[in-house]
C-alpha cells in the first residue's frame, strides 16, 4: 500500500510538472518584459545557419508544424502523441518567438487575443550539435568563407528551378517536412545572404514547367519578389527546353575571355515532356573547346528511383555515347539535402575555375 501511494504521488507531482512547463497563464501584453539575467543567460532565439533552417529542424522534432519559416506563423499540425501536443499548444496558434534552452524551446504564441508561452521537451544540444557540423557561417565582413565565395565571380551562373505542381508535395523527404518547392525557396534565399557581397552582378535564375521563364541578373529583392509572386502550376514539366536555351546563349556571346559557365539544375526529375536531355547535353559538349568550359550539375530534390536512374545516366555514360567531354555532376537528395544549394555550387565553380590556373580570383 505504501509503494503505491508513493508511487501516486511522484506521477501527480510528474503531471503537474509538465502542466505547469506547459502552456502558461495568458497576459496581455503592452511593453516589452524584462528578463533576468539568468533567464537572459539560458535562452537565445531561434536563427537561420546557411542551408539548414533551424527553426523548421526544431519545431518538427518537437512535432510541430509551422506555416512558413519566419516568425510570425501559426501551427498548421500538432504530431499526436509528440511532445507538443502535450505542451497546450493548439493547431491554429500564432507564434511569435522561439526561445531555445539546452533541453526545451520555449513558444510565445498569441490565441483569441491573449499571449501564452509554452515550454517542450527537445534535446537542442543534440540537434545543434549536427548544425555546427553543417552550417555555413555568414559574415557582414571579410572572413575566410569570402575567399571560397570569391570563385563566383569567375563564373557564370544560371540556376533552374522546376516550379510544376509535383514541386508541392510534402513526402519528399525534406527537412521539417516542408513542401520542395519551400526546401527550394529557402536554399536560395540563404544562398543570396552569403553571396550579395561578393557576387554583387546577380545570377540568372530560370522558372520552368511546361513553358519558361529567363531572369537575368537576379539580386536578393528580386528573387524574394518573384517568390511572392509565383506558385508551383503546371503537371507537365519541359527540362531540355530551357536547359538547352541557357546552352545556347553561352555559345553564342563566347569569346576568348569568356568565363565557365556554371548551370545547376534544381529538379525532382518526375518527367520530361521535352528532347532527350542526353540530346542536350551531347550537343553543347561538342561544342565544348576544353574541359570544364561547361558544367552542368542535377539537383535531385525529394526521392524518385526513375529520376535518379535517368541522372545517374547522364552523369556516367554521356561521353560513351558521343559526347565530347563529360559536363554533367548528378547529387541526389539524399546529397543535396546535407550539403545545401550554396555548397554543391561552390563546388560546381571550384571545379570550373580549376580549368583556368592562370586567371586569378579577384
């Protein structure tokens, strides 16, 4: 009898314990609160680190999801039985910060009005111990990082991003379990934070489905406006059509000084109503006047057997079957998704500039 009254009051102690590190009493508020400095000491917001999303990564291990990477954003799904959906934290809920502690995030979310705040059990010191192996340090100055960014200026560059329907689905794999074509949209937009400085004439960035758009020279503000403005449409995807055009316009302005042109091609690769990409691709080889001249790297983006079947294929077998040099880098997701957009391109340049010994960087 003694053991089981013990025991009935280390689970009622338990259980008000996690009610009261859940969700708090509600309080409006009008100014600022103070913190403590031991408070102050114990939390720090939630930040982006180059490729990884942090905020996503965290919220999702806590089983939360959230309507978009930036704060402001509501809970648009509570994981059943994960930590949060004992926290008090509803579906529908407005957060607006994200504290961290070594072992829990604490949310301020706002309901019906009134402001809460609610404390979850995640291992950050853990998840964080993977980010400082991955991250990608920005600076606002000059840093060693700066230099490796440098190798952009001896390239140029053309990013294509499939923007059909299939780019919206969610079962992709993608970290925070966030649609591809929001994994995409944040790539770039960390990509563009590292490289304003030291790639101050933009880059060319094309939008495909079944039709294309060519935007030349895109800077950080134009990209987040076109990205407020277009949505995944489209069932049909046309790859070889707009690869072959961005070919084309290399071709055709080459000069003796020309720099290596550089294309990643951001794609699930589910279909391709276009010509055979390997037809592309041989064509601009051959007219290749030295290796590396070109180069052209596939992005897988989510998961797909036929499409990695087909890449891979590009990658290994094209000059077996005529093409003059081989121009082709395949990643796929598994890849991309641990190295990041800004990564896989500053190795795509690093090789291209590994062909011009004489040139130096700027």
């Amino acid at each position: 009898m003694c053991s089981l009254m013990h025991l009935s009051i280390i689970l009622l102690v338990t259980i008000m314990s996690i009610v009261t590190d859940g969700l708090c009493a509600p309080h409006t508020v009008a100014t600022p609160q103070k913190e403590s400095r031991s408070s102050a000491a114990k939390t720090r917001p939630i930040v982006l680190h180059g490729h990884i999303d942090e905020l996503s990564y965290l919220c999702s291990s806590a089983g939360i999801r959230l309507s978009g990477s930036q704060l402001p954003a509501r809970v648009t799904k509570l994981s059943l039985g994960s930590a949060a959906a004992y926290s008090g934290v509803q579906e529908g809920d407005k957060v607006l910060k994200i504290d961290s502690e070594d072992n829990a995030i604490v949310l301020t979310v706002e309901r019906a009005g009134k402001q809460y705040q609610a404390k979850i059990a995640v291992n950050v010191r853990g998840l964080r111990a993977e980010f400082e192996a991955r991250k990608i340090r920005f600076s606002l100055g000059d840093s060693p990082f700066d230099k490796e960014l440098a190798s952009l200026k001896e390239c140029h560059v053309a990013i294509l991003l499939d923007r059909s329907l299939s780019m919206n689905d969610r079962d992709a794999g993608c970290p925070g379990d966030i649609s591809k074509w929001m994994w995409c949209r944040q790539q770039i937009n960390n990509m563009y934070a590292a490289t304003s400085r030291v790639h101050d004439s933009g880059l060319d960035i094309v939008l495909f489905n079944d039709t294309h758009q060519i935007k030349k020279g895109v800077t950080l503000w134009d990209l987040k406006q076109a990205f407020d403005q277009i949505r995944p449409a489209g069932t049909r995807k046309n790859i070889s059509q707009p690869l072959q055009e961005v070919l084309d316009g290399y071709f055709k302005r080459r000069t003796e000084d020309s720099k290596p042109e550089v294309v990643i091609v951001l794609t699930d690769a589910k279909e391709n109503i276009g010509p055979p990409l390997q037809d592309v691709l041989i064509e601009a080889s051959n007219k290749m006047t030295r290796p590396r001249e070109v180069i052209v790297t596939f992005l897988q983006v989510g998961e797909s057997i036929m499409a990695e079947e087909l890449l891979e294929d590009l990658e290994r077998n094209l000059v077996a079957k005529g093409a003059r040099y081989q121009l082709v880098n395949y990643k796929p997701f598994s890849e991309v998704r641990n190295m990041g957009l800004l990564r896989e391109l500053l190795s795509a340049t690093h090789e291209a500039t590994q062909a011009l010994p004489h040139r130096p960087l700027h």
